[in-house]
C-alpha cells in the first residue's frame, strides 16, 4: 500500500538491462575499499547507460516507454545513417520525438564506456575511435547524374540493388531534375532520402554534353555511366561505417567464384607443340566497358584458364579498351589476376576499325608462345562484312586469318562471304557468323570446326533477340594441323559486379568464346 508503482517498474527495467548486459556485478559494488583513483569513473559517461549505437531492440525495450515498434526504428535508422553521433539524433526517428527522447536520456549514451585497461585501450572500436579522434571527415557528395553503381553504394543505406535501380532508372527516363525525383526509384523512401540530404551527400548535376542515354537492352552497361571505377581504386578506408569501392568490389568477387578447368593445356597435344586459337565478340567492347572490373576479371581469368595465345575479337569498339586488357594480363591489378598462379605469358594487341568507326576486329596474342604478328589489313567493308586479313609467324611457318563481323541479314551477304574467301583464301576464317547462320564454306574449301547448327549465346539462347554462331573455319592446310580438339567456354562468363537489368551477375558479353587447336 502507498508503494509508488512507477518507480518500482523504472527500477525493474535498469536491473534487466543490467542482467542483459553483464552476468558479472559491476566493480564499484565488490569492493567498497578500493581507493578513489580505482573507482574513478568519466563523469560524463554514468556506468548504467545503454549505448544506441550497439544495443539491439530486446535491449532497447527496457528503456521507459520504448514499445517493440521503436526499438526497431532506432536500429533501422541506425543502420541507415551509420551510428549516432550525439544522442540529440533519436529525436528524428519516428516514435520518438523530443519528448520521449527527454524521458530517457537520462539512461543513454552514444559513446562506450572509457575504462583504464591498457588492453581495452588497445582493442578500441569504430564507435570509440570515433569518439576519441572526432567526427570524421563527411565522403564527398555523389553526383546521381554521373555518378556509376560503386559510387552510389557509397551513400548511407544505399544497398546493391537500390543502386541498380538508381542507374537503371536514369537509363530509362533521363536525368533527375531534383533530388525529389529520386523518390520515383523503386526501393526509395521519404524517410531515407531526406537523411542523405540532410547530410549533403546527395547531388543533382547535369549530364556531360553529348553523353549518349543507352537503350534498356543494353543496361548490362549501366554500371559504365558516370565515373570511372579508376578513380576510387585507390581511396583509404574512411571511419564512418562505410567500405570504399574497391573492398566492395572484392566482396563482390566472393560470389562469382572462378569455374574448374577440367584439363591443363600446356601448349602441346599428343607430345606436339601447339596453341588455342579463339574467336570472341565482345559485345561492343568500348573503354567504358572495359573499366568495369568485373568484365575485365572475367574475359582476363577466361584467357587464361583456357589457355588461349591468339583471340580474334569482334566489336572492339576503341583501340584503349583492347589495350587495357594486355595491361591487366602483363600488370595485374585484381586481385583474381594477382592471385592466378599459371603461366602468364606477354600479351600484345591489335584494333582495327571501318571507315565509319561504327565496325571493328582485332587481335590479342601471346607473344611468348612464339606468334608474331607481321601485318593486319582491311579486306572487306561495307554493310553487311567487315573483315581483316592478319598476317602471323609461328615457329617460322605463315598463317593467315581473316576475322569476321557480320552486321546486317543482308540477301547478299553469302555472295560477299564466299567472294570474300576466295579472293584472300586465308588459312583460317574466324568471327561471328551470327547474320549467316547457315554458313557452309566447302565450296571454297574450308571446313567448320563447331557443327551447325551450334547457338553460342552466353544467356539462354533467344534472350536477346538472337542465336549467335560464332565459328571457326580452317582450309585444307590449317586442317591438318588441327588436333581434332575445340570447345565453347559456358561457364565463368558472368559476374556478380556486372548488372543486368534488375538482375546482379550478367555476362561479360553476350556471345561465349569458341576455341580450337592447331599444332606449330
């Protein structure tokens, strides 16, 4: 009777949170005849406070009149905006207020407890770093006009798949007009967007003139808009809860884990020298494309794990994306490249391009397998065929091959193909076939290695539209070289860093690359 009731709740509530935070009785009630010095605790920092920034919301509901509901908003909020820095910042989550926030202050903190262990001292956290050293130094503000799918990670509580949307939104639409307008991205919130506004993290610039708005097929590139994955590679590790963009990409790369290569081949068959000749479309291969780190890994890891030495490439867009690739193979960066323990070899490359920039061919080949390349002419292009007549020394025997791109169904185009062959009458005709499926070149004495029909789409056949056939065709003299042995690569073609449409892990390119053997 007369038992005040309140009290008795509040002191039920501080010796639960005792119990879930230590089983053990707190120092200052063991031994009462330690000296003061012993006792001494930060007078700012009461020993019965709870922490906001690591308690969870089982802890959080023993604070007077935090319900299930509030203690979920204070950890969601805190995981959006990092931490909190000063405990004034519950007031802005919802069910809290001014007025609550007034109630149990008095039992919260924002800053762990200081202790005079030299050990505690030595194994501080992120939160008392923070505390001791300062607020850190705000990232710069994201641009999300420019900015690409690593940087907008960056931003408090952007995941990996809001940051998709963001890109993929302005792919479709065209640039926001206003931050607000960020609101129409599936995945955004009031309640998120104005936190990064209110920590000037968000940006709306306009787009550099004459940047091209890609249509949505091509949204595999959406992550080459904006700036350059380059310029962060070498960011530190800032102090607020947030990775820079190469730990993100590493992280990344754990789930596209490289596929097992069933045979090693060391440059020889049967006890004869030889060498893998591949023909890849790179599915308009431009600089862009060529700094993503995921596509870069992929086409890199896939040469060397197939042991190719010379690739015949179609749709090379820019002669600097081929050469960042020969970079990557002789001066590795990633760290899947750096971790390859294989042979290497020394790679070198060759572009060409048609007179309206709009086709291309080239060459990437491994120089230490004794291939020199003497000569690269263009000897088609119109239309419907480009093609480049290259001509390489091997163990001082000529070979000639004559890479492909066929760009239109044109009624024309097996007249110029076969025109084509018999006037060069290359040892080799290799490319992307895709606009003359049926491609029979007997006649002129070739034969194909990959038997028609063979789809070498790297998606399911039929996604984009169209069945690729890629091939490989070899004259009589390039045929008795031939070891009898070739293959498509399916596997280990995408990536999680790459995306695709709504999707995390597209494909490097959206053909696969075919390969076969020829002795030296």
């Amino acid at each position: 009777m007369g038992q005040n009731h309140s009290s008795t709740f509040s002191g039920r509530r501080k010796s639960l949170r005792r119990s879930l935070r230590s089983p053990f009785p707190r120092r200052s009630h063991t031994n009462h005849s330690l000296s003061a010095t012993f006792n001494y605790l930060d007078p700012d920092v009461k020993g019965d406070q709870l922490n906001v920034n690591t308690a969870t919301a089982e802890e959080l509901m023993t604070l007077p009149g935090v319900t299930r509901t509030i203690a979920q908003n204070i950890v969601d909020y805190r995981q959006a905006i990092g931490r909190y820095n000063k405990v004034e910042d519950l007031a802005l989550v919802t069910g809290v207020g001014a007025e609550k926030l007034s109630i149990i202050r008095p039992e919260i903190c924002v800053h762990r407890r200081k202790t005079n262990s030299n050990a505690s001292s030595r194994a501080q956290s992120l939160d008392s770093l923070a505390s001791s050293e300062g607020s850190p130094r705000p990232p710069p503000p994201v641009d999300v006009n420019s900015a690409n799918v690593f940087s907008l990670m960056t931003l408090r509580g952007v995941s990996q798949e809001l940051a998709a949307n963001i890109v993929d939104y302005r792919e479709r639409r065209g640039p926001f007009n206003t931050a607000d307008d960020l609101l129409k991205v599936r995945g955004m919130n009031s309640w998120l967007l104005s936190n990064m506004c209110s920590h000037n993290q968000v940006v709306v610039g306009p787009l550099p003139p004459g940047t091209p708005v890609p249509v949505n097929k091509k949204l595999s590139l959406a992550l080459l808009n904006g700036t350059s994955l380059s310029r962060f590679t070498d960011r530190k590790p800032q102090m607020n809860g947030f990775m820079p963009v190469k730990d993100i990409f590493e992280l990344l790369c754990a789930y596209s884990q490289r596929p097992y290569v069933d045979e090693a081949f060391h440059n020889e068959r049967d006890g004869r020298a030889a060498l893998r000749l591949a023909s890849w479309n790179l599915t308009t291969f431009t600089v862009e494309k060529a700094d993503n780190p995921g596509v870069r890994e992929v086409i890199c890891r896939t040469v060397l794990e197939q042991r190719f030495s010379l690739v015949a490439i179609q749709e090379v867009m820019d002669a600097v994306a081929l050469e960042k690739l020969v970079s990557e193979l002789n001066e590795p960066r990633l760290r899947r490249m750096v971790e390859w323990k294989g042979r290497r070899g020394k790679w070198k490359c060759s572009t060409t391009l048609s007179a309206d920039k709009k086709r291309s061919c080239g060459f990437l080949y491994d120089s230490d397998t004794g291939l020199v390349l003497k000569d690269v002419e263009v000897v088609h292009d119109d239309g419907a065929v480009f093609a480049v007549l290259a001509h390489f020394e091997v163990e001082g025997a000529s070979v000639t091959l004559v890479n492909m791109h066929l760009s239109s169904a044109s009624t024309k185009i097996r007249d110029q193909c076969r025109r084509l062959l018999s006037q060069s009458e290359p040892d080799i005709a290799i490319g992307d076939f895709s606009s003359y499926p049926d491609a029979d070149f007997v006649e002129e004495g070739y034969t194909r290695v990959l038997l028609a029909p063979t789809v070498t789409n790297s998606m399911a056949p039929g996604s984009s539209g169209t069945n690729f056939m890629d091939n490989i065709y070899l004259n009589k003299r390039s045929l008795s070289r031939y070891t009898g042995v070739s293959g498509i690569v399916r596997q280990g073609l995408n990536h999680v860093a790459i995306p695709r449409g709504w999707m995390w892990g597209g494909p490097a390119s959206e053909h696969c690359p075919v390969w076969c053997e020829l002795y030296t």
